[in-house]
C-alpha cells in the first residue's frame, strides 16, 4: 500500500512539473509572437514614415518648380488638407534678379567663323532709340553694325574671318549717328587649318628608347658629345675602309 502511494505521489510530481514545462514554453512563445508583432509593426511604421517623407519632399520640389515658372503663384489647398500646407514663403529670396543695374559687354570666340556676345544696358536713351551692335575687325580696321531689340541681350555674330581680332560695341542710333555705350573685351579667332608649326626633325621609337635611358643615366651635353665622338669615330673608320679598299685595286 505504501509502495502504490509513493508511485502515485511521483506521477503527481511528474504531471506537475510537465505542467509547469508547458507554461513556460507557453509563455516563451507568447514573448516570441509580441516580439514578432512589434517588429513587424516597427517596420511598417517606418516605412509608412518614409513614404510620407518623400510625399512631402516631392511635394516641396514641385512648389520650387512652380515658384520658378510663375513666381506668382501661391499653394493653395482644402481646409481638410491644412496639415499638409507647406510654407513658401522663403523660396522667393533665392531668385535670380532679372538684371544689376549695370551697363556692360562681354565677348567670346566660339569658333574660327562665330563670336557670342551678352550685354546689359541700364540706359534710358538706349530704350527710347534704336539698338546696335557695333562689330570691329582690329586686324584691318573694318566694322560692320548689328540692329537688335530692346529685350535681347545675347547674340551670336557669324561671317568671321579666322586668325584676326575682335572687339564689340554696344549703344544706339538716333538720326544716323552711332552712340556707343560699352565697349566689350577683344578677342583672337582661332586659325581654321592644322597648325603651321610641325617638327623638324623625326625620331623613331627605338632611338627614343634609348635616347631616353641615356639622358636619364647622365646629363644631356655628355650624351651629345658621346654621340658627336661616335659618329666621328664611325665615319673615320669607314673612310679608312674605303681607302685601304681603294689602295689594294689593281691600277
């Protein structure tokens, strides 16, 4: 009876600590799955946050594209949507101004056959007649006059001749005289023709092989006179060929 009642007791002990074994593996996995939830609810928080990033970003791009092409133009959106709203207030300050209040010219050399030139003009006469741009050839003293508008301020000027200098004038006509304003830079064409200049003299690979070691081991005018003696050297010794060659003939 005693036998049966301690084998009784140890299956008790046995259930019991099974039980406990499952609660803690119970408990193991409900930390695994809120562990798993939480990363994966991490996850899509983060990336729902860059999403909402880059709408706001392709948002502000979009309102700096139209801040530019209309200046004007102002956001505006539902009273629903006022969390969205972006201030652009500020990206007026960084815009360009359409000119400095300043009179000058600056040319350029573009090809052998073109020359550009860009100007402002801050010059009431200058509105009130007829622009021009005056063209000078500093090479043989030519010149020849462009008519332009009141709103250009750059132009590309053809029928240049290569190799000669230029300089650009601009100002205005009024009853037939010229009255010049600035006075631009000068400029050189370039020729329109391989260079004149080409060497002299050729050298071929193997000699500038060793040429190049030569100078490198000692100083160039040792290296020429080394040469200079050697040719000597060489054609003495053929003009010796020659003539014990010369002097063994029959006569």
């Amino acid at each position: 009876m005693i036998k049966n009642t301690n084998i009784f007791l140890s299956e008790g002990k046995l259930r019991e600590r099974r039980f406990r074994m499952m609660d803690i593996y119970l408990n193991i996995l409900i930390i695994l799955f809120a562990l798993i939830a939480f990363f994966i609810y991490y996850l899509l928080t983060t990336e729902n946050k860059n999403r909402r990033k880059q709408r706001i970003i392709k948002s502000q791009n979009e309102l700096e594209v139209a801040d530019e092409l209309n200046p004007k133009s102002s956001f505006t959106g539902n009273s629903s949507d006022s969390k969205n709203k972006i201030n652009t207030s500020n990206n007026n300050r960084y815009n360009l101004p359409s000119s400095y209040n300043k009179t000058f010219i600056r040319l350029f050399s573009r090809d052998p056959d073109w020359l550009y030139t860009y100007w402002e003009v801050s010059n009431d006469e200058y509105y009130n007649n007829q622009p021009l741009l005056r063209i000078y050839n500093k090479h043989n003293g030519d010149y020849k006059d462009i008519e332009i508008s009141h709103d250009t301020q750059d132009w590309y000027i053809s029928n240049i001749e290569p190799e000669n200098t230029y300089q650009v004038v601009i100002g205005y006509q009024n009853n037939g005289t010229f009255f010049p304003l600035a006075e631009s830079n000068t400029v050189t064409t370039p020729p329109n023709q391989p260079s004149s200049i080409i060497d002299e003299e050729w050298m071929l690979i193997e000699e500038l092989d060793s040429y190049s070691y030569r100078v490198n081991v000692g100083s160039i005018s040792f290296v020429k006179g080394f040469e200079k003696k050697k040719i000597e050297k060489e054609l003495e010794a053929d003009s010796y060929t020659i003539y014990e060659e010369n002097r063994n003939k029959p006569h």
